[in-house]
C-alpha cells in the first residue's frame, strides 16, 4: 500500500516530505504470521482504521510534562537554525529548520490540548491531520529530516528539546505502522530475534569461536571468550554488527581483557546493547530490548555491564533503558572506553603511543557526548595511545552529527538528503588533515564512512579498542 501526499506550499524544496508509505514489509509480516505481530508488539499499517483518532488519542495519552514544556516554550527566535546541520546546507528551505519540524507537533498540541488553540487557532497557527496522507508527511519529516542530534537543544535559549519532540512524535506514527519500511524491518528483527541484525545464537557463538582462535594465535597462549560464565566482573555487551561486519573488534576486545586479566564474559542470550527503540520512538522495545541485557547481568551475577563502542547502544543501556524497563540500576553500566582507560590508569595493560603514529582525529558522537555524558574519556584514551591527537572543530557536545544518526543509515529514502547535509561534516573532517577519524559508535563508523567515501576524503575511520589494541604492549620475560 503507497500512500502519498505531494509538497504543501512552501516545501516544494523539501526533497523528502512527498515520498510514499511503503507497506511491503508489513504485508509480508501480517501473512507470515510473525509473533510478535500476531501477540500485538509489532504494529502494522492499517488503511481502513481511523487514524487519525487514534494519533491524537496516543497524543493525549503519552504527552508528559517535560514534553508539554518544550511544546509551548518555543518562541520562534530562529536560533537552532544555526545550529542544524540540514539548514546550514540548505539555508534557503524554511522545512529544514528545527523548529519547523517541531512545529508539525506543536500545531496539533495547540489545537488540541492547549487553550491557545481552542481560542485563536489562527493566531497559534493550530491545526489538526486531516488524514493518511498528512499522516504519512508528518512521517517523512520526522524521519527524514532530522537525525536527532540534539545540537539545537543545547542552542535553545528556551530549553525546547526538538529531538524529544521528534522522537515523541515517531512513537506515535510508529503505533499505527506509519513508519519507514527500513525503520520496521529493523525492529521486526529485533522483536524477533532479541537482535537488530537477526544473527543467529549459531552465527553470534560461532563468530566469538573463530575470534577467540584467531586472538590466541595472535598471542600465542590460550585465550577465551566465556558466554554465560557466572561471577564475574564484567559482562560484555556488542553490537550485532560486530559479529555481521566487525568481528575484530570483538577480538580486540577479547585482547585487551585477556591482558589485563580480567574476569569477564558475553552472555548467550541478551547481548545485544543497540535499541531501535530510541530511534523508532517505541518505548516497549526500547524496554524489552535493555531489559534483556540487565536480566543477563542479573542471571550471571555480574559485577558490571560493560558496553561496546555504540552510541545509541551506550545511551539506551546506560540512561533511558532503565526507565524503559522499568528496571533498577543494580550494578555499574559503563562504556567499554572507561574500562580501558581504567586498565591503562592502573597498570593493569600498557600501551605505546608511537605504534599509532598516522594523525588521529576524534568525532563525537552524539548519543555518547551531548545524550550520554562520555566526553573527556576517550579523549584521555586516545592521548595514551596516539602520539599526534588533534582536535576536530566544532568539538565536544558542540560537534556535528555523522548524519547516519537517529536510523537514518536503514532509512534508504532519505540517504541522497543524508549525503547532501553530510557537506558539514566533510568540511569538520577535512580540515583536520588526519589519516584516521576514531568514533566510540559503531553507528558513527558506517556513517563516518558514507561521508567519507561521498566527499573523497583520503582518512578512515577507526576504534578506541583497535587503536587501543595496536598500541598494546605485551607482557614479555623479565629483562633481568
């Protein structure tokens, strides 16, 4: 089913706000009989329902104070502007701005729940989806364009949390199937599989077997990946692209644990951090999906959940997922990046600069630095293991986003937007004249790597862990 709405006035510039509802994946969900479509958790299209009603029912529903406070806060200064990534390439398209796409919400919150509206809809500009249709381009700019970044809430003088705003607003669409086909097929994997990526337990333990065998010819002593150990201090959880496309960072990882001797195992069953939940707004799976890897620390008694390098993965785990799951914080959640500067702080590894000599420079991510609270550490990292670090400008929680941010990396739709708002970034990278470009976010490395390979950047990007790995110095026997 194609439902499609063209442009209003004023967005004919808008490349993404006409593109169609594709329905093929929920269609061949519904005949598949798919569990979790049948139990309820996974929503599909329905063309026949009142949607609209049930929008703005979920609207009354769900909307929370600190949403409401963003809602009305805004006094159209126009100062996120300057700071969107999309209206600093675009500057001429009013749609591109944050607070146009918050306003798509804003303006039925102001017919329908605000006295404002009510009152003197013309004047709050208030007003209401008429249909599908409207349904579907609220649906394209909410997805399409924003990656939820969150730099124009830091630039808001008002507080007004755009990126809330928009994700608030995806979780409703998401409850009527009114989503981005890769934005489905995505969280269909994971409600199905416990994992984003649909990797098999046969795939995931064979994958961990043929890096432990490759990590112990490397050092040439015996070495383990344990899975589902009990007691011990550090559970470690990956992202599902590390056993598709990365496995060597879980070598990497298995590496510097072994070294410094800690104890510490992968669970069979919840050791996937990333969450589509955050992205597709849907609180249930972002819930489910965290709950899975805190029972596992619960069921293993662990002494700490550690994260691999994930963005999104480190934000849900460590922050949002505890309320999603409604799951006390039992033991310590950490990036693997605090690991590792706590093995190198306390001698327990050691590292030698000079065998990452190329010039190295750091992207911020932006679910870990302005969602996450992970600024300084890799910092601290990457000058023990690098010997020329250089900074990246604008940095920190005012850095630009990868533009691969929010899902926008399984959204196909909107990729040629995508490249066109990457120019920011490939100007941030470019003129740090480094080789390589590190990330603590494996959704960062994708999207790093399409601005890369778009602007014909002559750098990769590259790991704390793999820079952390390369500098590691051995133990060896006594010199004396």
């Amino acid at each position: 089913m194609r439902v499609k709405k063209t442009g209003r006035r004023g967005e004919g510039a808008n490349p993404v706000i006409g593109l169609p509802l594709l329905t093929q994946s929920q269609e061949r969900a519904r005949t598949e009989g798919l569990r979790s479509v049948t139990d309820g958790r996974l929503k599909l299209y329905d063309g026949r329902a009142d949607n609209v009603g049930r929008f703005l029912e979920l609207l009354r529903r769900r909307l929370t104070r600190p949403l409401a406070a963003s809602l009305a806060g805004c006094v159209h200064c126009g100062m996120c502007a300057s700071s969107c990534h999309y209206f600093l390439v675009r500057p001429d398209d009013p749609t591109m701005t944050p607070v146009y796409k918050a306003d798509q919400i804003r303006k039925i919150f102001k017919r329908h729940l605000d006295w404002t509206g009510r009152v003197f809809p013309w004047w709050v500009k208030a007003a209401s989806p008429a249909d599908d249709e409207d349904l579907n381009r609220l649906k394209n700019i909410v997805f399409g364009t924003c990656s939820a970044c969150r730099r124009c809430t830091l630039n808001c003088p008002m507080g007004v949390d755009t990126a809330a705003l928009v994700r608030f607003t995806r979780g409703l669409l998401t409850e009527l199937g009114i989503v981005p086909e890769g934005v489905f097929n995505v969280s269909r994997d994971q409600w199905e599989t416990g994992n984003q990526m649909a990797v098999t337990r046969e795939e995931y333990l064979d994958t961990l077997e043929w890096m432990r065998e490759e990590v112990e010819q490397e050092l040439g002593e015996p070495v383990e990946i344990p899975v589902d150990r009990e007691d011990c201090d550090v559970l470690y959880t990956i992202n599902p692209r590390e056993v598709k496309f990365d496995p060597r960072s879980i070598a990497q990882a298995a590496k510097i644990f072994h070294v410094a001797g800690e104890r510490w195992t992968m669970p069979g069953w919840g050791w996937d951090q990333t969450n589509f939940g955050l992205f597709s707004g849907d609180d249930s799976l972002g819930g489910w999906v965290a709950g899975n890897v805190y029972e596992a620390a619960r069921r293993l008694r662990a002494g700490r959940i550690v994260i691999s390098e994930c963005g999104h993965g480190y934000r849900s785990t460590r922050w949002e997922g505890y309320d999603w799951a409604e799951f006390d914080q039992e033991r310590p959640t950490e990036s693997v990046v605090v690991t590792v500067e706590r093995s190198i702080r306390r001698g327990r590894i050691r590292v030698d600069p000079a065998r990452n000599a190329e010039p190295v420079t750091f992207h911020d991510s932006c679910n870990i630095a302005r969602s996450g609270d992970l600024v300084e550490e890799p910092r601290r990292v990457l000058r023990l293991v690098c010997s020329d670090f250089r900074e990246m400008h604008p940095n920190r929680t005012e850095n630009f986003c990868c533009t691969g941010g929010s899902g926008l990396l399984s959204m196909a739709e909107y990729r040629p937007l995508r490249m066109e708002v990457a120019r920011i970034k490939a100007e941030q990278l470019r003129a740090t004249g480094a080789k390589l470009v590190c990330t603590i976010c494996h959704n960062c490395v994708d999207g790093l790597t399409d601005v890369i390979k778009h602007y014909k950047l002559d750098m990769r990007v590259v790991q704390i862990l793999e820079l952390t790995a390369r500098a590691l110095v051995l133990p060896g026997p006594d010199p004396s």
